[in-house]
C-alpha cells in the first residue's frame, strides 16, 4: 500500500528536518481535494482532480492510492463515470494515510 522506497527517497531530497512539513501539505492537501471532488458526471474535472491526487500519492509513495486515482483518471478521460468509485479512492486514500503515520515513527527511526 505504502512505497517506503519512495517515502526515503523523498526524505532524502528535502531532508529529514524539512520531511515533517512535506507530509502535512501533502496531507492536508490531498483531504481538500478529496473533499472537493467534482459531481462525478462533470468527466473533465473529475480527470484533472484524480491526475492531481495521482501524482500527490506517487509523490509520498501512497502506491494503492495512486492506482485507483489512475484507473479514475482513465476512466473519466474516456468519458466511463460510471466505473469511477468515489469511495472506494476516499477509504483507500484513509487507510493508506493510516498506515503511514501508524508506520512514519519507525520508519524515521530507520
């Protein structure tokens, strides 16, 4: 669910002082967007949201997340809305946050 390759790699480019503040914008960016997702018949917005939070999740290693913003993206380019599971891509992005701060102690302490 979590790409820890990914997650070091982005502590190792802004730096284990700076790490905390990423994750946070990270964060609190991703739940606005998520709480602002368009009306999932509105296809074109729908697309560059989930591109958004795509590339937000592959940026923090958030792997699950990212796959299922990528199958929405796709989904919602070739106009099928209806293969879109708005809360499916909300619980997976909530677990996947649950793991991460369950598991960002001992991975800094790594």
């Amino acid at each position: 669910m979590i790409d820890w390759d990914r997650v070091s790699e982005l502590r190792d480019e802004v730096g284990a002082d700076d790490f905390d503040e990423v994750v946070d914008l990270f964060l609190g960016e991703v739940e606005g967007e998520l709480a602002e997702l368009p009306d999932p018949n509105d296809a074109a917005a729908l697309e560059n949201k989930l591109h958004f939070l795509k590339g937000s999740a592959l940026n923090l290693g958030f792997s699950a997340f990212a796959d299922l913003c990528q199958a929405g993206e796709t989904n919602a380019k070739t106009g099928e809305v209806s293969g879109i599971n708005l809360p499916e891509i909300n619980a997976c992005y909530q677990k996947s946050k649950s793991e991460f701060l369950a598991s960002l102690q001992q991975f800094a302490a790594a």
